[in-house]
C-alpha cells in the first residue's frame, strides 16, 4: 500500500514535471558575465547562443527541447526550476562550464 502511494506521490509530483530551456555555455566566467549583461539589455538570446555558446544546440539557438527531473545535471535543473518561462537565470556554474539559461516552458 505504502509503495503504491509513494509512486502516485512520484508520478504528480516528479514524472509530469518537465521544462523546456534554452542556453549558452562557454567556459569562461567573465564572458559569462558580459553576455549575461548584452541579454539584460535586450540583445536577442537565441543569436548570443548562435555566436558564443560552446555547446552544439547553439545552432539552434541554444534550444534544449523538453525535460524532466533528472535529466540534466542539478545545478542546471535547479536553476531552471528557480526561473519563470521567458525569465533567465544569473550565470550557473557545472563540470561543463558556465551556463546562461533561459525557461521558455514549463508543463506539470
């Protein structure tokens, strides 16, 4: 009975959850920084991706498609559930880099 209730707890809580980003990675904290500051005042995100990010979804503008818990590693996916959709976040440090990360989705 118990487990029962723990996976629905699980499947509400957890497994429905999913969001969608978009980001630019590069390994630099200061380039972070400064092209955190060029969205802050309005330069497009998608073309900051396409120029700067290191990862390969800069080709589509740093777009990462749809996610849920788990799937990213968890500096990244707390700061996306920090984040409203439209909103970014401040720049987030992983083993990959530093991160700039927009929510453009949100699905519960």
């Amino acid at each position: 009975m118990l487990a029962k209730i723990v996976k629905n707890v699980y499947f509400y809580w957890g497994a429905m959850m999913e969001w969608r980003a978009s980001h630019i990675l590069v390994k630099d904290r200061a380039l972070a920084e400064d092209i955190l500051k060029k969205v802050k005042q309005g330069t497009q995100f998608e073309s900051l991706a396409r120029e700067f990010s290191s990862c390969p979804s800069k080709s589509s503008g740093g777009d990462l498609g749809w996610f849920g818990p788990g799937k990213m590693v968890a500096p990244f996916e707390s700061a996306v559930k920090r984040i409203s959709p439209g909103s970014v976040s401040d720049v987030v440090q992983t083993q990959f880099g530093y991160h700039i990360i927009k929510c453009t989705g949100r699905k519960e």
